[in-house]
C-alpha cells in the first residue's frame, strides 16, 4: 500500500452560483452568452457552462427590463429607479444614463441598426430614443394599461414598431409619421409576446387570453385566430431554414401528413402548462406538443400555476429553443436526429438560475462526474460537473426533501435513496431517471439516510418520528416500470430528539445515528440492536461518520465542535475546537488520518487528526454551508448550503508543491542575476530585480551605496524613470518603513526627493493606494524636520557654552565675508589661507599666556552676550577653517 500523503491545500475550481432571479434575460447574437437579471444586479453568463463572466451592479433597483445591441457590444438596462442606462460590456462601465418615464420600465427592444433604443412602461407611453446622444426621438402615447411588450420590424427597410398592452390592443407606430397606424383589437386579455413572420408580413401576437392572433401587416387584418387553451407567455416563428423547420417538414411528408404545396408559417408557444407546442398557420393546426413536462412536477393544481414557461426565444444561428421557467430554469431543447414513429424534442441542456437553500449533496458514481443535489424542492437535481448544466431531475415526492444518498448496486446499477418532509422514503434508478421503489412507514420527516457499504442491498432511514428503520433491497429488478413498496426488515426508537445523520459501517455491521438529543448511539445490524453509546456533546448533534480504517466515529455538533470516539468503550478520543457556530458536516479523508468539516459560520475547514492541528480554512460561502460530499476517486470536496452556492473543490497540495519548487528555483535564479548586476555596477537593473524579489533590504542597500557616489542622483534618476506605477507603489510602500526608522530615514528621504522631482503630480495621485502611502510618510517626516530643527537649535546653547569658557574669541570680518557667502548659496570648498590659521593660532597663545586678564576678558565678553560674534578657537585643523556660527 502507497504511503499516506496528507493533504494540504484545496482550490476552489468551479463554483455554481445564482444568475438569475426571474424577469428579464437577452441572448447575445451568436447564442455564446446571456445577459440576467439577478434581483439589482446584471449577470453575464456563459451558456455553455453556466459560469458567470462578470457581473455588473446597476444601482437602480430592481432589474425590470434588458436588450444588447445588435453588436453585442452594448447593455441596455432599467430598474425600478426609471433610470435607462446603457453598458459597454468590455470594460463593464456605463457609458450614458438618463431618465424618461414617469413609472417603472416593463419592456425594452433596440433596433436591428444599434442606433434606436424603443422602451415601454407602466406609465402606458412608448418612447424610442437616440442610443449615442441619448435623447428621446419619439413619444407615443395611447395604450390604456401597461405596456409591457415592445418590437421593432425585424427588417430594417420597415419602419414600425409594435407594442402589446395590459389594455389587451397591440399598436403598431410609424417611425416616419410618428404615429400610430394602427389599433389591433382581438384579444380579451393582457398581450404578453410577439413576432413577425420570415416575409415580413405577418404579426403574430399571443396573450393570456389563450389565444394566438395572426394579422396582416398590408392591411392590419386579423387573418386568423388559434385558440390554444393555455395562458400564454411566448410566441415564437420557426425560420423556414431552421433544424426545426427541416426536421418538422421531413417527418411530415415521410409521415405523409404534409399535403403537396401546402403553405403556412410554423411558430412555437409556450405558457404556464410548461409544455412546448408547435404550429402551423394555415389551419391552426397543433402539429407537436409535448407528452412529458419537464416543468410541470406536481399534481395540485394550484402549485401548478405558478410553474410553466415564462418566456421562450428561438436561439440565432439555428442552436434551437430556450424557454425559461417560472423556477428559474433555462431548457435548451433540439429536435431529436432520429426519428422513428414521432416527432420530439429532446432537452439538450438545463441551466439552474437558482437553486435555493442546498440542504444535501452527493456524488453519484467514483468517477466524480455527476453531483446530486437536494435543495428546497420536491426534487433531487442530477449535475453533470464538465458543463455544470443540470442533467436531468428526479420528480416523485409531494414535499421538500431532506436527505439523498447515493450507491452502486450489487448488479451495477447506479441508485439514490431520498427522504422527505412527505414522510415517506424514494428510491431511484440514475440510469433510467425513474422511481423503482418507495417506501412509507415514517410518521415524521425523514431526515437522514444512508446505503450499506459493503453487501449493498438494504439502507437505513432516521426520522423526526425518533426512529430508525431498515429498508431491505430485496426484489428490485431490471423490468421494474412502477415504483415497488419497499419492506422494513427493522424498526427502533432510537433518540428522544429528530434524528439528524445516519452512517453505516464499511463492514455493514453497525449503523450509527446522530440526534438533537445531544447524543450519538450505535447499532447493531441487521437487528437494530444497542451496541455503544456516546454522550458528551451540548448541544445537538448533526452529522456522524464511521472511520474508514479504525474502530470510531466522528461527529460534527452544534457546540461547535468535533469529537472522535471508540466504539469500544464510548470514550471520547479528541475533540477539535475552531469553528465559531455550529458544525453541520464532518467526513473522513486522507484514509481516516484528516477529515474536513463545514459549519453554519460559512467555513470549510481541513484537519489532521494526529496533531489536533487545523492546517486550512476556507471561507467561500456566504452563509450556512449544510452540504458536504467527498468523492472517492480524488477526494474531491463539493460544498453547498444556505447561500445557494455550490463550490468543487480539488486537492491542490501536489500543484502546489510544484509551483513553490519552481517559485522558489526562479528566485535563485533572479536572486544570482541580482548579486551579478551589483558586482557589474548595473543599478538599474539590480533595482528591478530587487523590486521583482520583493527584497527591501537588497534594495536599501543599493540605493544607500549610491547615495555615497557622486552621480548619485543621475543613477537613481535613470533607475526610477524605468519604474512602472506598480513598482513605484512598492517602492514607496518600503520608503515608508525605511522613513520610520531614524538610521535608514535618510535614505528614504533622499529616495522621496527623487521620486518626487521626477514624476508629475498627474502621474503620482494614479499610483494605486497613493493617498494612504503618504499618510505614512507624511507624519514621520514631520518628525524628522522637528528633530533636525532642534538639532540645530540646541548647537547654539553650545556655542554660548564654549563663549562662556572663553574657548571661542571674536568674528574677523574675514569670517562675516565667509557667512555672507554661505548664505548667499556659494560654494566654500576651498579652504582658509595658511596665514589666516597661523593668525588664529598666535591669538590662541597669546590668550592662554595672559591668565591675570582672563577673568576680566571673561567678564566683558559675557556681557557682550549675544551682541558679538564669536568664532571656536584650536578647532580648526591644519587645512581647515571652522564654519562660524551666529547665535
């Protein structure tokens, strides 16, 4: 057996998150992208993958309307703050805004020339305005209830524009005239979607009245009227070159269904059965519709209005249909390649605008492709993790679902069991996405359960009711079309609380049960029979584990911590303190040696069992993190909870070694090009190299050994000018270390002045975090000038100290000349005359000889005080004079 390797990192790799919150969404023309409505935040997300490219914060409330140029180039948004905004989508910045209607905008459509933008709102005005100046170029009014669907002719020579109406009229407005030609009045209810035929001729306009309106654009006749007994949200024409239209007419004429010459316009409607239908115009003819919704799940009739279709688009480049549901779902449907005896669509790819509170999740297979997810529904959503698309979903329970488990069966079916709030137990068969098994029996929601390990045929199940029972697999077969009732083979009442986890043995011997009673208890199987119990926990307790290699189990608490036991006697073995709320999961990895834990503080945390020690933490939710699943192959992490987020997480601990390894070789590297330029007196590039290495003492080294050089400000010049703002940035981050220091504030200082000389102030206040650097160095600078200033000042208490002792004599008007000039700003290098200094020096004797005068010459030249200047005596050395100073 290979050694055991610990596990050190894990990197986020993928992450499914919230996109879309219902309402507004605009396909981009080459299908690659959606543009989202996300509650006050624009989504651009990738229709391939589901990932989201960026997001942009609009700041005006909540997003009611969206249309993108016919470029793709710009976003056109509004809120419910009636701003109109317009986005450029390459750099994320708006561009323009303005403001034009009195109420919330409901619909946006932009010309098929980029520069007309149309808007409609509940103020009941239509208003279409100029995209580069912003200005409004026309405004119509006459609708008698809320505008909330808008279009402009497709064809570009045409120059109409449609608007559909709560008052149950469609309009149509002559852009050139500026007014409206026409007042089409068939429906009896609001007017939710439109389209123009291929020619150009025809409108069709659908509405919850149930019906779809055909109109003549010669003449604005209703030509017919197609009754379709649902209330519609979507009507869409079917190119005559589509994949759709194609297949549609192949079937019909191979089914001889299609009469010769036989003419008419398909579309496609979709509405709150969510089911799609297509048509043919001449004769009003249903030519498909849908058998099996993938919408529709539930039997009341109630909750099955609020579900369907809420809009629904034909996709460019003849990549099929998109139709979006009330759940926030985008179905990318295609008609099959093969038919055989009937006509369908197949569902090519599911999209999850949002998934609600994640309550449990699983992988189905070793392979770690698939992801089972239980959120908030009634149904276990099936992820494929390469598209992170929603595979398919698994309809059956009346109530939200709790739990779900996933295993292989003994004959090599992929199975997930599913407990839920409607009492009961499901069983499901992956392959065939079908219900083979159901068992009742519960009298309280089933929130826990969990396959066998080894033998595979039965699973557990723990209930609100305080018991547990096992469900025997017995008597499933290949054949099976409905769903058999599963037999208990044991019951137990096993807690005084909910039970909230359950965990079987690898060997299937024991089962092991967790409750808010604060305890854990373990049984034995098939009989259900008390083997250990454990006590020790606060409060209650929400997840367990058996070890995968030793005799104990690991529990998660809502005491905020984890504990180990044994089996044996019901001692506790460890127990891990770090999380700050509630730990809701905990499982094994790294064959037992570490485990990983996830709590209602939002953290992933990674353990080692044998130091006690925490060697990760991870915060990549927002809330409470309920879900945890570990793959078996790589031991991949998958992470969901309350958030709504679901992250995949992979063992980075290898590539991360091999970057450090190669980090860690490229410094040696650029660390010898660094000695090697010093020895070679290349300033400048060592002081790259240096800022490259984040080196601050390298670095203070070589501008301290330039300072002493004579061109010193020419080296450092050149060296700066090569700068770019970012290493400008960290070269002021280390002056200002440098400047607290008194030894190294010099440097520093004279590093600043250059800097400073060389930049413009346009260029210094671009520097990123500029503001804060200078308020750094600002104050220790201050204090460098006060300690300089005192400095000086105090060198005049010591010149009147040396008066006083009679060490300094008179100033010659040789040493007044020499002051002028030095405050003139000349440059006294040259020394004092060899006969000045044997002047000086006879002075000097002459003094010390004549000690009966002294103390009078002390006397008089205190009194003349500050009055006479004074100049130090037997200072000066052989070539230089001493600099006089004035008190």
């Amino acid at each position: 057996m290979a050694p055991v390797t610990f596990k050190r990192n894990y990197r986020c790799s993928q992450s499914l998150q919230q996109f879309y919150s219902g309402g507004p969404f605009a396909v981009s023309s080459d299908g690659s992208f959606i543009a989202c409505a996300c509650v006050e935040s624009i989504k651009i997300v990738d229709s391939s993958n589901a990932s989201t490219k960026s997001t942009i914060e609009a700041e005006s409330g909540t997003i009611t309307a969206l249309a993108l140029s016919p470029s793709d180039k710009l976003l056109f948004s509004a809120g419910h703050s009636r701003q109109i905004k317009v986005w450029d989508l390459d750099t994320l910045k708006c561009l323009r805004s303005w403001k034009g209607h009195d109420g919330p905008i409901m619909g946006m459509a932009c010309h098929a020339s980029g520069g007309l933008l149309a808007t409609s709102g509940a103020d009941r005005k239509v208003l279409v305005w100029d995209v580069d100046g912003g200005f409004c170029t026309h405004y119509f009014k006459g609708h008698k209830g809320v505008v909330s669907s808008i279009m402009f002719h497709p064809d570009v020579n045409k120059t109409l524009l449609f608007s559909g109406s709560d008052d149950a009229t469609v309009r149509v407005w002559d852009l050139l005239a500026k007014k409206c030609v026409a007042t089409l009045e068939k429906h009896f209810s609001a007017v939710t979607s439109m389209a123009v035929s291929e020619d150009g001729w025809t409108l069709l306009s659908a509405g919850r009245d149930k019906v779809v309106n055909l109109w003549d654009l010669h003449d604005y006749r209703c030509k017919s009227t197609v009754p379709t007994y649902e209330v519609l949200e979507a009507v869409c024409i079917i190119n005559s070159g589509s994949c759709f239209a194609l297949s549609m007419g192949a079937f019909r004429q191979q089914s001889g269904k299609r009469k010769s010459g036989s003419t008419g316009d398909y579309f496609i409607t979709a509405g709150e059965r969510g089911i799609v239908r297509i048509w043919n115009s001449e004769g009003a003819v249903c030519l498909y519709e849908q058998k099996s919704s993938d919408v529709t799940v539930s039997s009341d009739v109630d909750e099955d209005s609020t579900m369907g279709f809420t809009s629904a688009v034909m996709l460019p480049l003849d990549q099929g249909l998109l139709c979006v549901t009330a759940d926030q779902q985008f179905l990318f449907y295609n008609p099959e390649e093969h038919l055989e005896e009937n006509w369908n669509l197949k569902l090519t790819k599911r999209l999850v605008g949002f998934n609600d509170e994640i309550v449990d999740m699983k992988f189905l297979d070793d392979e770690e492709q698939y992801l089972a997810v239980a959120t908030n529904l009634e149904q276990v959503r099936v992820y494929d993790l390469s598209s992170m698309s929603c595979s398919y979903v698994l309809a059956g329970h009346t109530d939200t679902i709790l739990c779900l488990d996933t295993s292989l069966s003994s004959y090599g079916r992929r199975l997930i069991v599913t407990g839920s709030k409607d009492n009961s137990v499901r069983l499901w068969e992956a392959e065939r996405r079908c219900c083979i098994g159901l068992g009742i029996g519960h009298m309280g929601a089933v929130g826990a359960v969990a396959f066998s390990k080894k033998c595979r045929d039965f699973f557990v199940s723990g209930s609100s009711d305080r018991t547990i029972k096992v469900w025997s697999l017995n008597g499933l077969s290949d054949d099976i079309e409905q769903p058999i009732n599963l037999k208990a083979k044991a019951v137990v009442a096993a807690h005084d609380k909910d039970i909230n986890s359950l965990a079987v043995a690898p060997n299937d011997s024991l089962v092991c049960s967790g409750s808010q009673d604060r305890t854990a208890c373990v049984w034995r199987l098939p009989d259900l029979v008390s083997v250990v119990k454990f006590i020790g926990h606060k409060r209650g307790i929400w997840s367990v584990e058996f070890s995968p290699v030793d005799q104990c189990v690991i529990t998660a608490s809502g005491d905020k911590t984890v504990k180990i036991w044994a089996i044996a006697d019901g001692s506790c073995l460890k127990t891990f303190e770090g999380h700050t709320s509630s730990v809701l999961r905990a499982s094994f990895l790294t064959r037992g040696t570490q485990f990983v834990s996830c709590g209602a503080d939002g953290l992933v945390k990674l353990w080692t069992i044998k130091t006690n020690e925490c060697i990760a933490t991870y915060d990549q939710h927002e809330d409470k993190v309920w879900a945890l699943a570990v793959g078996k192959k790589t031991e991949m992490l998958a992470t969901g909870g309350s958030d709504a987020v679901i992250n995949l997480w992979h063992d980075s601990t290898a590539a991360d070694k091999e970057e450090a390894f190669r980090k860690e070789e490229e410094g040696v590297l650029r660390g010898q090009e660094l000695e090697n330029a010093v020895l070679d007196a290349e300033y400048m590039k060592a002081i790259q190299i240096a800022l490259e290495l984040r080196r601050p003492h390298k670095l203070f080294e070589l501008f301290s050994g330039l300072c002493r050089k004579r061109d010193a400000e020419d080296q450092i010049d050149k060296a700066l000018h090569a700068l770019s703002k970012e290493e400008f940035h960290l070269l002021f981050e280390y002056a200002r270390e440098w400047n607290t220091k008194p030894k190294l504030c010099h440097i520093a200082q004279f590093v600043l002045f250059r800097a400073f000389n060389i930049l413009p102030p346009t260029e210094i206040i671009e520097i990123k975090g500029i503001g804060e650097l200078l308020e750094g160095l600002i104050p220790y600078s201050q204090r460098h000038f006060s300690r300089i200033d005192r400095l000086i000042r105090s060198t005049f208490l010591l010149d009147y100290t040396l008066m006083g002792m009679s060490v300094i004599g008179p100033v010659t008007q040789g040493d007044l000349k020499t002051r002028s000039l030095l405050h003139s700003g000349k440059d006294m290098d040259d020394a004092p005359s060899t006969d000045k200094a044997d002047e000086d020096q006879k002075q000097v004797s002459e003094g010390l000889k004549d000690k009966a005068s002294a103390k009078k010459r002390k006397s008089r030249k205190s009194g003349e005080g500050s009055h006479s200047h004074k100049k130090v005596k037997g200072v000066a050395h052989a070539n230089n004079g001493a600099i006089p100073l004035q008190a």
